[in-house]
C-alpha cells in the first residue's frame, strides 16, 4: 500500500534500529580511516575497502528521516523554525568538533601533512573560526596540505553537503509529488553510475574539497541518496515484525567492509558495486531497519547507545586520525601495532563522545531548543 508524505500512520514512531545502524556506520567508518593509512594511498589496498559508502548511507538516511519527521509539519512550521531546529541539532558538535580540530593541528606535523609546520597560530585560529560557520575554504587558505574544505576536521564537509540537504529539502524537495521525486532520483542514480563508473580510482571516493570536480563528486553523492531516503519514506508502509537490528547490522558492515573488486586492471567493476550498493543495497538495509521492533531492554540499550554515540564520534574522531598518521609514519609503526593502538584509540572515542554527548550536546540543545523553538511545532 502506498501512502502520501502527508499522513503518515505513524508519522512521529522513533525508529531505535535506524539510529543504531547510523552508530555501527560510523564505527566503520572510524576503522576504515585507522587502517586506511596501510593501503599507502592504493585504493585497491585499502583493508576496510568500502568505507567511504558510509557517508552514502548516511546522506539516505538523513533524507528517510527527514521526510518522515518534517514532511506532515509545514503547515504549523515556517521556514525559520525548521533551520532553527536543524542547526540546533548539528552544530553544536561542529563547534566542538573544530575545537578539537584545532587542539590537536600542531600533534599532526610531520611530512604527512607538508603546511602544518609553516602554519602560525593566527592562521589556525581563522580556520578554526570559520569552520565554526561550516562555511568551506577554498585551496588557497589550505592550512594542511590535503586540499580540505575543512582543514581541521576533513569529514566535516559531509556535514556542509548535509546543510545544503536541508536547504534543498525546504525550500524544494519537499513541494515535489512522489512523481516528481522519483524522476529526480532516476536522473540522480544514473550521475552516480556514471560518476563510479568512469571514476579513475573506480570508486566515488571524494567531495571534501572546494572545487569543481570535488564538488560535483559531492553533489552526486548527496543527491541520490538524499532524494532516494524521501523516496523511500513516501512510499512504503511501515508493518513491524521482530528485530531485524543483527541481520540489518551485519548486512550494512558486509557492504562497507567488502574487498576491493576488479582490481587494478577493472576498476569500472568496482565503480558499479559501489554504485548499486547505494541505489540498490542501502535501501533494503533502511528497510529492514524500520520494519523491525526492538523488543528487549538489552537491545533496546545497545541501539540507544550505538544512536547516541553516532554524530559525536563522526564528527570529531579525525583530528585524532591525523594525529595517529603522523605518529605512525615517525615511528614506522607495523601494521599489527598501529591496528591495536588504533582498537584502543578507537574505545577512547566511543567514551569521549559519549562523555561529550552527555556534558555538552545535549544540555546545550536543550538550552537552545527552549530560549529559540516554538514548543507547538
């Protein structure tokens, strides 16, 4: 049965197993990043291969909830109260996250990173500030030497991809039927195949720099995923059945971990499996994620943590990366040392986000929800 975006039967149900699935998402993707630096800049090589699907996956399903937690309130929400909200829920972890970016800049100098060591202290400060704003920076004002929008914290240009999202959604995305829609993701799949395809490396790794190529990396990354997530939420209705958190789990880490296909010799193969895991396989894990039912108090707890822990690990583990590359690369760290002190740097971050999640991001969201949101919207 289909349903229209505005009447959803269960238009406000919290869907616990999406956010852990975000959670274990992001795990991947703090794993992909630690062994990453073992593949010597091969893409073939890379241990966790698929990792970089993770912001892919992201993108949709920010679009899924979106749609379904806005799509049936714009005739009691303006414009305003809906940026209100969407920066109150993300940038709080940005300003900390860019904190830490610029905290832990000078602990990454080494040859891996060739501006760091001619960068004075004013110059970071800049950057740190304007990455405050999200606004990207351009190649010129690169303070690291990795071409960066966000020189102190390079994923954070997934979250200005995913504030452009937000713009999209309100101001377009939203007015559009589900014909509309699906034509829109129709054309936006066929960019993505054909930006994965033709890709030189045979991925669609990129979208991190301010410029042009990168940026139409990062649009076609956003904009099928984005528009498929709505999609999907317009069009399906929702039965619950019983937990589907362990088969949905491992399906998505089986996508983002699997190897390298093709080779160096086909690439194009790979372009294609990266291409269908996003238009074909991500939707079936989203799916799989909102039909099931959490049903004891354990899983209930794994899903809520793995939830909570999500955005604030994204957000800030790189920094921390840059600082674990450069000291891998003075102290030529085996692979086997640096994976286990990458497993321990890694249950630092889970605690340290969880830390700031729960002495930070949320008291000050709430702060700020009370002093500047409607309580009625």
């Amino acid at each position: 049965m289909i349903q229209s975006s505005s009447a959803y039967s269960d238009s406000k149900r919290h869907f616990l197993i999406l956010d852990a699935l975000r959670g274990v998402a992001a795990i991947v993707v703090v794993l992909f990043h630690v062994l990453e630096w073992y593949a010597n800049g091969d893409h073939v090589e890379q241990i966790i291969n698929h990792g970089y699907l993770a912001v892919d996956f992201f993108f949709m399903l920010s679009g899924y909830v979106m749609a379904h937690a806005y799509d049936d309130r714009w005739s009691k929400m303006t414009l305003k109260d809906f940026f209100k909200r969407r920066i109150i829920r993300l940038h709080p972890m940005i300003i900390v996250a860019m904190t830490i970016g610029a905290l832990c800049y000078y602990f990454s100098e080494s040859g891996v990173f060739p501006k760091v060591a001619d960068t004075s202290v004013w110059e970071m400060l800049l950057i740190m500030v304007i990455g405050y704003t999200l606004i990207p920076v351009p190649p010129s004002m690169d303070i690291r030497g990795w071409n960066e929008m966000h020189p102190l914290n390079g994923p954070a240009w997934s979250l200005f991809f995913e504030y452009v999202a937000n713009i999209l959604h309100a101001l377009i995305l939203r007015r559009l039927s589900k014909l509309g829609l699906g034509i829109l993701v129709g054309i936006a799949g066929a960019a993505l195949i054909h930006l994965a395809v033709t890709s030189p490396n045979g991925d669609i790794i990129g979208g991190w720099s301010l410029d042009a190529e990168q940026l139409r990396i990062g649009f076609t990354r956003l904009l099928f995923p984005y528009m498929a997530g709505m999609l999907l939420r317009r069009s399906i209705t929702v039965k619950r059945t019983k937990s589907t958190f362990l088969i949905s789990s491992i399906l998505l880490v089986a996508i983002l971990s699997f190897p390298r296909i093709g080779g160096h010799e086909n690439v194009w193969m790979n372009g294609l499996y990266d291409s269908l895991s996003v238009i074909l396989l991500f939707p079936i894990v989203i799916y799989l994620g909102t039909i099931g039912e959490v049903t004891s108090k354990a899983s209930a707890k794994v899903c809520k943590f793995l939830g909570d822990i999500s955005y604030p690990i994204y957000i800030i583990h790189y920094p921390f990366i840059y600082a674990f590359y450069a000291w891998i690369y003075k102290n030529n760290v085996s692979i086997v040392t640096g994976t286990l002190v990458g497993l321990v740097l890694l249950i630092a971050m889970v605690i340290l986000s969880y830390i700031l999640l729960k002495v930070y991001d949320e008291p000050v969201r709430k702060w700020l929800a009370k002093k500047f949101l409607k309580k009625s919207v």
